[in-house]
C-alpha cells in the first residue's frame, strides 16, 4: 500500500479563501487555518472553561459496554476524567454500512488529527465521532451504490419513513436481509468475502436501529484506535443537555438574531447562503406524537411548524425539564451544543460543513464562546492493483484519469490505432447530401405545399440512415477492440464514478473486499499529513 498526494481538487472561491487564511474570513471565523498557532490558542481558551467531564464520561461507559472492541476506547474514555483533555471531533447520519466512504476518511481525519495534536500539545487529544442519529432524514441513510454492469446502481432498503430519528428508527429485520444480501452478492469473489459478508451479517443481527449498525460498524472499522462514538440522540446525552436547551429556549431571540446576522455577513462576502433559513426558526426540533417536527419563534411564542400547536417559553422550558430526550437540535444549534459539552480542539468538517460554519460566528458569540479552529477532512481515492497496472503500461496520469480526461484518452486512443476519417466523410457526404436534396425540396414546394413536406421528411429519413451507418462503423471499430477499450471504462467506473468523486458513490465494504478486512488500519499506518491535497491510496 502506497500513498500519493496529488492537488486535483476544484475549491470553490470560498474554500480557497478559507485555506489560504484570507483577511476578510475574519469576520467568519475566530481561528484562521493558516495560524500554525491556533491549536494551542484553542488550548489554553479551553483550559479558562468547564464542561460535564463526569456526567459524559458516565455516559459513554455505558453506551460503549456493548461494543465488540472495547479496550483502546475504553482508555480514550477514560482520558476525558483528566481536565486538561480536549478533543477532536467530526460527525456524520448513521448510514447504513457508513455509507459512503467520506464517512470513514472524515473518521480516519478525527484519529489523525487528534494524534498529532496530542504529540504536539502534550495533553490528552481524544477523537470523538458524533454520530447524528438525531437526523430523520430517511432517504439520505437507507441506501448504497453497488456495481452492476459498468456503472453504479443506487440499492435502498424497502422501508417506510416514519420521520422518526435515525436513533428510534427499528430495522424491519427480514427487509434489512433480503437488502444485505442483495448488496454482499454483488462483491467480486476474493479471499476477503467470506471472512467480511460474515462479519456484516453478524452486525446487523445484533442491530435493532440505523445507529445499532452503524456503531457495531465504525466500532469494527476503528478498533484499534480508540475512536469514541456519541449518539447524539441518546436519551442519556440529552439528560446531559437539559439545561443547555432550556438556555437555547430562553435566549431564542439572540439566537435567531444571530444566525441572520451571521449569514448575512457570509452573504454579502460573496459566498452565498449555505443555511439559507427564515428568521421565525427556532433551530430546534421537537418530538411530537413519534415524528421529529421543527420549532418555529415568533411573537413571544414557539410553534411546531405546519400546525396549530403553541407554546410558551416557560412552557418550552417545563417540557426540556421533564423530557429532554424529545427535543434536537438543527445545523445551526448542533455546533453549539458540541461547544456546551466537549472541549473541542478542532472540529472536522466536510466543504459544505465549512461553509455553513463559516455563517455561525455570532451564534458563537451570542453565547459568550468561540468557533473552534476548523479542519477540512481528508479527501481519497484509492486504487485497486489491476487498475495500477493499466495506468502504468500505458504511462496515463491520475491527475487525467481523475479530472474527468478519461473520455478523450479513450478516443484518442482509438484514433491511433485504428484512424479512419468516420467523421469528416461523413460530414462530407451529409453536406453533399444535403445540397443535392434542396432541388428536389424546391421542385416539390412548386407542385404541392403537402409534397414539400415530404420532402423536408424525406431528407431527414436519408441523413437518419447516414447516422445509423456511422453508428455502425464506429460500433464495429469499438468491437474489434473491446477488452482494450473496457479498460478504459473500467477506470472511470472505479476512480470517478456517475461522474462523481469515489468518496461520495463507493461504500467502505467494497473497499474491504478487495484488500482486506484491515485495510483501514493499513492506511491508517501510512504518513499522512491533513493538508489541502487529495490523497491516492495504491492498494
């Protein structure tokens, strides 16, 4: 295994900005990312704050005693008692099988990070994943790609949404299965399968919910590391949080306030608008009646959306003291109730997590805190052996086969070895064609306006088969050179599927399959530096 950096990646005018520590980000952000200083500043802010060590550390006792791997998390647990301890934390919905394998690189960033910030701070730097099983956002989490043919095909449990979160949603069993099964018979046959289809048959059977699977999972995937699993729906988190959302109930005007005023700013830098909400959002959800509904503010009182149902602020309030467990929060108050209980180094985030970051300053500072300094995820690629190969016999470049060159190395390719002029005779019969036929279009119109007609249809009939023959040549010069060509096809399908980064279409299983229950750890040994550029993992 091999690992290659390559700066391939499209920024977006914001993301550049961000990177490059633009002045007028200021605005956005407390910690600029190219303040080789900010952790250590973060540090010692930290160290001036308190946070409910204890009550968590109960907590993620009990939520991690059922976990297969339990060691190397149970030590990272304990670190947190220490109150010089801070950590690093990333998140993402609890897909099924992780879904797709940014899930698992914005975690393989989490461990990174917060181990070189550990070696470089010299206190404990835990790395916590928080797992969003608050989202009720079914369609998001209840499917993966799997390879069918030359593409990829989008393969979803049969389920009904009950816009229930993610944490209370059961696992029809018998669907989740039929839906495995569907998903491991399409994995290539290697001396992985076995050992890997048994182990994810093993998971889902211990599984009732989306957060079940995905935990028992990540648990897998990260034993060796540590990595710390919070639910954020947990009953028991939210016993934690009570008093946090009363304070988010009885401060919802300096809330909303500052979310417009934060996206304002963003707006007007140019950068768009990533939240893009109305001013009456509450930014929290309520439990009602089993679905997960939005609390809207206005007037001096809350509302669940669409609906006739109000309530006052004390009432709000008497509600989060006896049922905290039915209340969540959104994108905007999610970061915020992280800063409540975790003494967060550095926050991971994917692009579009950092550009609705980039909106949430005031919020911070509406409750007297400051936006940790953020850090972009790792982006891979990673490469299977056979598709090394080719792309070394025939002295191509990932930087071409990854920024979508693929397509044109295929013609030219055809061109070279078999270079018949298909398409400038063809181009010079349809003119030829075209202006032989106009005679007769003009004989036609003077006898019968319905016979010029005819004559126009006539003319397309003629250049409709003169297409069909170049379609035939083409065909057969592709056909007499099919398996070169398949490759060709072949490494568009593996490194930048439905046009898309891998990242975001290949889930982490076929990964697994094709090098080794441990390929995680392997990569996880290998020297990798969170920078800006896209990493390629030669399997």
């Amino acid at each position: 295994m091999e690992v290659k950096e390559m700066d391939i990646a499209a920024k977006s005018r914001f993301l550049s900005d961000y990177l490059d520590g633009h002045p007028h980000l200021h605005a956005c952000f407390d910690y600029s990312a190219t303040d080789k200083e900010r952790f250590k500043k973060r540090k010692q802010e930290l160290e001036k704050r308190s946070f409910p060590r204890e009550a968590l550390v109960e907590h993620l006792q009990l939520t991690h005693k059922d976990l297969p791997y339990k060691n190397a998390v149970e030590s990272n647990i304990e670190k947190l008692k220490d109150p010089t301890s801070v950590v690093v934390v990333g998140g993402q919905q609890a897909g099924l099988l992780t879904g797709p394998l940014y899930t698992v690189y914005k975690a393989m960033s989490v461990i990174f990070l917060a181990k070189s910030q550990e070696s470089e701070l010299q206190v404990p730097v835990v790395p916590v994943f928080w797992i969003a099983g608050e989202d009720h956002d079914l369609e998001e989490v209840r499917f993966v790609y799997t390879q069918k043919g030359e593409t990829w095909k989008k393969v979803g449990i049969d389920m009904t949404d009950t816009y229930q979160s993610l944490s209370s949603t059961l696992l029809p069993k018998d669907k989740l299965h039929t839906w495995l099964n569907q998903i491991l018979k399409t994995l290539p046959e290697t001396d992985h399968t076995e050992h890997l289809i048994a182990t994810i048959k093993n998971f889902a059977e211990r599984s009732s919910t989306f957060v079940d699977f995905f935990s028992l999972v990540m648990n897998w995937l990260f034993k060796e590391e540590g990595l710390i699993l919070l639910d954020s729906d947990h009953p028991g988190l939210r016993a934690i949080e009570t008093d946090y959302f009363m304070m988010l109930v009885n401060r919802v005007e300096d809330l909303q306030s500052a979310q417009q005023k934060g996206e304002q700013t963003f707006s007007e830098l140019g950068y768009g608008e990533p939240i893009s909400t109305d001013q009456e959002n509450a930014h929290l959800f309520y439990t009602y009646n089993d679905e997960r509904k939005r609390l809207d503010y206005k007037d001096g009182a809350f509302y669940i959306k669409n609906s006739e149902i109000r309530y006052t602020k004390r009432e709000l309030v008497d509600l989060v003291s006896k049922y905290p467990e039915r209340f969540s929060n959104n994108v905007v108050t999610r970061p915020l109730m992280q800063e409540f209980i975790l003494p967060v180094l550095s926050f991971v985030a994917g692009p579009g997590e950092l550009a609705y970051w980039g909106t949430l300053k005031p919020v911070f500072h509406a409750f007297h805190t400051s936006m940790p300094p953020l850090t972009p995820r790792l982006q891979m690629t990673f490469v299977p052996r056979s598709m090394q190969k080719w792309v070394e016999e025939n002295q191509y470049t990932y930087d071409q086969l990854l920024s979508g060159e693929v397509g044109d190395l295929k013609k030219n390719w055809l061109k070279e070895v078999e270079n018949h002029p298909i398409d400038e005779v063809l181009a010079g019969v349809t003119t030829t064609i075209k202006e032989a036929h106009l005679s007769v279009q003009q004989l036609s119109k003077k006898i019968d306006e319905t016979l010029y007609r005819l004559s126009k249809k006539n003319e397309e009939i003629i250049l409709e088969q003169l297409n069909f023959m170049k379609k035939k040549m083409v065909h057969s010069i592709e056909g007499k050179h099919q398996l070169a060509l398949s490759k060709f096809d072949e490494a568009e399908n593996w490194l930048t599927p439905l046009n898309r980064p891998q990242e975001r279409v290949i889930h982490p299983i076929v990964l697994l399959n094709l090098a080794g229950c441990d390929a995680i750890d392997r990569i996880m040994e290998q020297k990798m530096s969170l920078n800006t550029y896209h990493k390629l993992i030669l399997l």
